[in-house]
C-alpha cells in the first residue's frame, strides 16, 4: 500500500493552496508553451528561427535572475509573487488579443518571450523561496518533491491540452487559457493564512548579492551541481527541436506535436514518484551525475527513433531521469541554504537550469539548420555524456557528496525567520 506520510506536507494549508495553484499555473504555461513554439515554426519553417524563442528567453533569465533572487531576500515574497503573477497575466492577455486580432509576427512573439521572461526572472526564484517558509524543515525534502510531482503533471496535462486546443479552437485561447491560470496563483497568494516576514538581512543591495554568489563559490557541491545542470541542458534540447520532430520528421502534425511535448513530463511524473517513495540515496550527487548521463544517452536514441511510438518511450524515459535529478538538486540546494539566502541561491541556480535549456533550444535550432534535426539530437545527447564523465575530475565536491549539511561559510549574514498570522 501507499503511505500517507508520502504526502505528508500537503497536510499544511498553505503550502497545499500555493502547490494546487501552482500546479494550475504550470498548466496554463506548459499550453502558451505549445502554442507559441508551433506558431514561430509554422510562420517561419525555420528551426533557427524556433530557437531564436530560447535565446530570446535566455537573455533575461541571465541578466535578471540575480535580481530577482536579491529583491525576493529583501522584499515580503508574498507581495513580490503577487505583482509578477498579475504582470505575466496582463502580459499573456495582451498576446492572446494580439493573436485574435491576426497579428502575428515574429518580433512580436520574440518581444513577448523576452518580457515574459524578465518577470519569472523575479517570480522564479521568490517562488522557490517561499516554499520552505510554509512547512516545517522535516517535512521540506517531502514539499520539494511534492511541489517536482505536480509540476510534472501539469506539465504532462498541459502539452497534451495545448495540441488540442491548437488543432480545435485556436491560438488566441492558449493565450487567455494561460493568462487564467496566473489569476489563480494570485487567488491562493491572497487567501493564505500565513505571512512570511521578510528575512532581516545584515546588507542590502549589491552587497548581499555579493554575499550570496560568496556563499555558493565556498560551497563546491552547489556550483558544480549548477555547472553540470547548465552544461546538459546546454548540449542538448528536445524540447526546442520538438515542432521540427513533430512537422518534418515524425509528421504527426498539431496533435502529436502534444504528444511530444507530454511524454517527457509523463516519465517524470513516474521518476518523481518514484523518489518521493524511495528512500534518498547515500551518495545524491553522483545519482545526480548518473541520472543525467543517462539523459543524454537517451536522448541519443530518441534522435534515433524510426518511429512515433519509440520516440513517445525515449522521450518518458528521459523525462524520469530529469525528473529524479531535479528532484534531488532541488532537495539537496535548498537543504544546504540558510533561509536568508535561499532567494539568491535560488536565483543563481535559476540562472544556470533556466539560462541552459533555453541557450539549449536555440544551440539545437541552429545546430538542425546545418546538419538536421535528427544529427543534432544525437550529438548534443553524446555531448551530454562526455561531460558528465568529465565530471568526475572537476565535479569531485559533487561526486562525493552524501547529503551532509555542510557547516555554514565564516562571515555569512544570519537571519531570524519569523512568521506572523495576518497582515
């Protein structure tokens, strides 16, 4: 039988009303997803130009995050998640009118990536943030999992739900289906019970982002936890390629193009599942390591697949392996991070998991216009491979790591955690 105490942090109001929320949000993006990655590729028959949306989303991630992370380690992160939810509604309302009135071009869509991205620069790494502020330490390990299943879900129901909406109602609903779900994170932030206090922190400014990039360089397993994450999303990207697979090599059209799409996010529903079950490994930076190469090998056959259904069972098995790797990063960062930090530790890995997929996707985009979308699936997943073996001499911290918390870093800023009822 399956034991309760798997889901024991959803017995926490709030934290169980921000993961419903959540989970709806991540619906709704995994749909705009869709529906803008078909819409470039289909104006454009470029794979490039379906890069172009990665880049376009990469920049402000890198530029931004840092930012984001210092102003949710200085600002009341409930009331931050407030204004980027309400401005990635707004931002997504605006695109789904545009699209209804037929203006649909190109920079438009590059412009709207690139916005859209500034705001979860600051919106990703408060999110993150908070989470450790609504259930107790003991149960976190079991909330990060949790909040990594649901996701999945959602992201598994979304593809499948953006393909269909695409090929039997249009563009334009994608959009407001996507603006919908924000209003409902924005809901579940005004009807918690909780506030968390802002952390009192010893230097503001650029000083305490300092402080935070000072605290990740003395900790070798974070940094190099973030480098192989950034370096295998880097490599290769199925998901920047996924449109190219769908119309000119599987030729499955709108409908499969969400198969596609879902399948990864169906194996890490599986793979998250599996670890909220499974007892934590002894050694979680090499499971890390391993589970990554096994990524990138699989990714290699998925470029391979002569057929829809192989390349449905590639990408699922690939998907788990993420998802277990995400899992215990996840885990293992926000363990090992005061929470006083937690904003800009968060930040700094939002800048190497966001900064890499999205470089990945147009790295893969301009990689399939020299050679092919299948040649350089296969290539980027060798690449994946050869890197994390090469892990195993600059990646030492990381490899010999076993889920010790590590002593805190001599001159760090310390803070008093707090939460209040009512405002």
């Amino acid at each position: 039988m399956i034991s309760l105490a798997a889901f024991r942090s959803l017995r926490y109001y709030d934290f169980r009303l921000i993961w419903i929320a959540q989970f709806v949000s991540t619906l709704g993006t995994q749909i705009q997803t869709v529906a803008l990655a078909w819409l470039v590729y289909v104006i454009t028959g470029s794979p490039a130009a379906l890069g172009g949306i990665g880049l376009a989303r990469a920049v402000p991630t890198i530029l931004l995050s840092l930012f984001g992370g210092t102003l949710a380690d200085q600002l009341n992160r409930r009331r931050l998640l407030l204004v980027t939810q309400c401005a990635l509604a707004v931002l997504s309302a605006l695109l789904a009118v545009a699209v209804s009135l037929g203006l649909t071009s190109i920079p438009l869509f590059y412009g709207f990536a690139v916005i859209t991205a500034a705001a979860e620069a600051f919106d990703s790494p408060t999110s993150q943030a908070i989470i450790p502020q609504l259930v107790p330490r003991e149960v976190l390990s079991n909330a990060l999992t949790i909040n990594v299943i649901g996701s999945d879900v959602a992201a598994v129901l979304g593809p499948t739900v953006g393909g269909l909406v695409l090929g039997y109602v249009g563009t334009s609903a994608a959009f407001w289906l996507d603006a919908a779900s924000f209003l409902v994170v924005v809901g579940a932030l005004l009807a918690m019970r909780s506030r968390p206090v802002t952390p009192r922190l010893r230097r503001g400014g650029v000083a305490a982002l300092l402080d935070g990039l000072h605290f990740v360089r003395r900790r070798g397993m974070l940094w190099q936890l973030m480098v192989i994450d950034f370096l295998a999303t880097l490599f290769v990207s199925q998901s920047g390629l996924l449109p190219v697979f769908a119309r000119d090599v599987l030729k499955v059209g709108a409908q499969g193009l969400g198969l596609l799409y879902a399948a990864p996010s169906a194996g890490a529903v599986i793979g998250a599942a599996i670890f909220a079950f499974a007892p934590t490994p002894q050694r979680p930076g090499r499971a890390v390591t391993l589970a990554i190469a096994g990524y990138g090998l699989v990714l290699v056959l998925f470029g391979l697949s002569p057929t829809f259904l192989m390349a449905l069972l590639f990408l699922a098995v690939s998907g788990g392996l993420d998802a277990v790797s995400m899992a215990m990063r996840h885990t293992v960062r926000q363990l090992a991070t005061p929470n006083e930090l937690r904003g800009r530790v968060g930040a700094l890995a939002g800048v190497f998991s966001g900064g890499g997929p999205r470089l990945g996707e147009f790295q893969s985009g301009l990689a399939a216009s020299l050679v092919g979308a299948r040649d350089a699936m296969v290539f980027g997943g060798m690449a994946c491979v050869a890197m994390v073996l090469t892990s195993r001499w600059w990646g030492r911290d990381l490899w010999s790591y076993q889920g010790e918390e590590e002593p805190n870093v001599a001159g760090a800023p310390e803070a008093k955690e707090t939460v209040r009822i009512g405002d």
